[in-house]
C-alpha cells in the first residue's frame, strides 16, 4: 500500500471524470504536441502536468494509488488524448500500460516502492540496438545480475523514473539460455541513447535504453515472465493478453478521430483551387465524410465489443470463480479487432488527406502530422497488417501462433 496522501489525492482526482480532467488541459496538450514535434520527445513539464491529472495511474489498482480501470475506459482515455496530439497519445497509452503491466507478478513491497512516488513512469526499450551497443547480456553477480544491454522504442524514456527489462530480451552468459529473471533499473542507472529520428510519432521520444555494467540488486528483480497473467489484482485487465494491444489501436482510433475533425472544420471554409464551391457542399467530399466516420465507428465497436466480451469472459479472479487465461474463441476476435483497427485508420486517415489535396500536406497542417502518425501507428509490430494473415491461418485449420499463445500463459 502506498502512502495516504497518494491514496487520498487518486480520491480526489476521481470525482472529476477523466474525459473532463482531460478536456481541461487540452490547450497544454496541444502546445505538448507542438513542442514534442521539434524536441522529439514529450516535454517535462508537460509529462508532469499529464501526471498531475493522474493520466499515468488510471490502470493501477487503488492499492497502488490507480482508478482501476478496464479496457473500455483505458481505450477511451488514450483515443481522447490521441485525437489532439498523436505523439501525446503515444506517451499516455506507454506509460499507463507498462505501469500496469509491470505489477503483475511483482512483489508489494517493490511496487510500493515504485509507485509511492506520484510522478512514477516505467519506460522499456525492447527492440534491435540502433547502432553501436554493449549487447544484449547478463550473468549474475551475488544475490543480483549485472547487464549489458542496448534495446530500442523506449517510448517516454525521458521523463521516466524507471526502466523495465524483460528477461527473454537478454542471454545469461553462463548458460546461453535467456535470463531467468526480469529487472526494473531505476533513473540514472540507464543512459537514453539518441536514435529517434522519425516522421510519424515523432514526439514519442522512442529512443534507445542502455545498460553497461549495470548492477541490479535482488530487490528489483521481477520472475522471467513477468508479464505472465495475474493472481495478484482483481481486475481482468491484468490477465486480458491484449492490454498490450488494444493500446496502441486505440492511439490509431484517437488519430483517426481527430483526423476527420480537423477535415470537417476546413471542409467548412474552403474552396479548391478552379472550384467555386466549398468542400462542404461538394458531394464526393461529403461521400468521403459518410465513409470515413462509418468505418471509424465500426472498427472502435468492435474492439469495445470484443474486449468487453474478453474481460467478461475471464471475470473475477480464478481464486473467486473467474479465469486466469482465456479460451481462443475469445482471444482471437480481441487481436483481430485491433490489428484491423490499426489498419482501417490508417487507410481513412489517408482518404482524409487526399481529400484535403495540397492544404492537407503543408507543414502546418494538423492532417499532415496525423498522416505520419496514423502510419506509424499501423506499423506497430502488435497491430500490424501480418496478423491478418497469422490469424487468417487459424480459420483454415493451422494452429494458433505460439507467440499469442505466450501472452497469456500462466507462470
């Protein structure tokens, strides 16, 4: 348990719902937004005023000081930020999901200790090195391991307080065999190395983490799988094998939103270039409207709707009459809605911009920066065009990805 005035201040909080609390700093975001675009990471005071409405916590059970959210209204927070800024989307859904996530076979008296501190947000870098790095190794020392290591797409690294290292990412040097264990590194015992360099998503400051010679002491070690389902909390969140997933399609949603917004608002005043009506009253931009605004509201459906059913499905936990994993037939539908989201929002918000013609690609165009976003977030390896193809192979009678099946396998 955290201390009583984090728990009293999470109090607080909540009796303003979060939409509302986020609507309040919505100027702020958009200026974070701006900023974020010529730093290439979120700004610090914007980090810390995101963090004073409780944006980080929501997912955390109130133990810990969170509003113990489900999916539905994590994807609702992240596709309202999303919708003013992408990068600023980005940074929330990160920080909220691997504040969660790493709690789930964590002892209490580290996740007090990590979470006692309010402006508490773990980063994790866990893609290919960019460029020259120490490896990807570790071997114990005492009760503790020491780290070599250099893994990218640490999304908010700058403003976090801890780094979180999985241990299937690094090769224990005495056996060759991954690590057994997992490790939360504290601030100042990673270095960030500068490597993201991008258009989409350009503020998400998804740059590298490195450790080199890193000692961490047995009292932040995690279990290899970490990520495991949980018997810990009660929320079905911390055993829905999505929660990773339904994150970032709902940065893809939020995007798309805002999109279609800022497409609406021009569509109000402007007059092509040879044309002497507006876009509004032009019938293929008004088609365009119709479409792009239905197959939004299809793919956000059906994700809520499968990961409502999915969290149904699991219930309270096992201890209580519930499911510690979840049977496929619930799985699958929750994947495919967010890989398709991804997809399909991408593909409108395409639509938007073309439909926008010249004005949609200058520089100071809210439609060009979603342009870059909505692709970068399709890109996602969790939400990426190939699992139209890994999942389509299940219903011709091939067995299910071993990679899926890892996310919610029980330690």
């Amino acid at each position: 348990m955290v201390r009583a005035e984090i728990i009293e201040r999470q109090k607080a909080l909540q009796k303003t719902p979060m939409l509302e609390r986020i609507a309040s700093i919505r100027e702020q975001l958009v200026a974070a937004g701006d900023e974020a675009q010529r730093l290439r990471h979120l700004p610090a005071w914007a980090s810390k005023e995101m963090a004073d409405i409780g944006i980080y916590r929501y997912a955390l059970p109130p133990e810990l000081g969170g509003e113990n959210l489900r999916a539905r209204e994590q994807i609702e927070i992240i596709e309202a930020c999303s919708a003013i800024d992408g990068s600023v989307g980005w940074c929330v859904q990160i920080s909220s999901e691997i504040n969660a996530l790493v709690i789930r076979q964590m002892q209490p008296e580290l996740a007090t200790k990590i979470f006692d501190d309010w402006y508490a947000l773990v980063c994790s870098g866990h893609g290919p090195a960019n460029g020259p790095n120490p490896g990807r190794k570790a071997r114990r020392d005492g009760d503790g391991w020491r780290l070599n290591y250099q893994g990218s797409f640490a999304s908010g690294c700058q403003n976090a307080t801890w780094n979180y290292l999985m241990g299937p990412m690094v090769v224990d040097e005495a056996t060759g065999e991954t690590a057994q264990a997992s490790f939360m590194i504290p601030k100042g015992e990673f270095e960030i190395v500068d490597t993201w360099d991008t258009s989409g998503m350009r503020g998400s400051g998804s740059h590298d983490v490195r450790m080199v010679d890193c000692y961490v002491r047995p009292e932040h070690l995690l279990p290899e799988r970490s990520l495991a389902p949980s018997e810990l909390w009660d929320n079905p969140t911390y055993r829905n094998p999505t929660h990773a997933i339904y994150n970032k399609a709902a940065v893809a949603l939020g995007v798309c939103h805002g999109a279609i917004d800022n497409f609406i608002q021009l569509a109000m005043g402007k007059v092509p270039w040879g044309l002497s009506t507006t876009l509004k009253d032009q019938a293929v931009v008004q088609y365009r409207v119709g479409e792009a605004q239905a197959k939004l509201m299809a793919v956000r459906a059906f994700i809520m709707d499968t990961q409502d059913r999915l969290e149904a499905h699991l219930g309270p936990l096992p201890s209580k009459g519930g499911r510690l994993m979840p049977e496929w037939a619930y799985f699958w539908p929750a994947l495919l809605a967010c890989a398709h989201a991804a997809q399909t929002c991408r593909e409108v918000v395409s639509m938007i911009n073309n439909t926008a013609a010249t004005t949609g690609c200058r520089m100071d165009s809210p439609l060009e920066r979603q342009l870059r976003d909505a692709q970068q977030a399709a890109n996602h390896a969790l939400i990426s065009y190939r699992h139209y193809e890994t999942l389509g192979a299940t219903f011709l009678g091939h067995p299910p990805s071993a990679n899926y099946l890892a996310l919610c396998e029980p330690v």
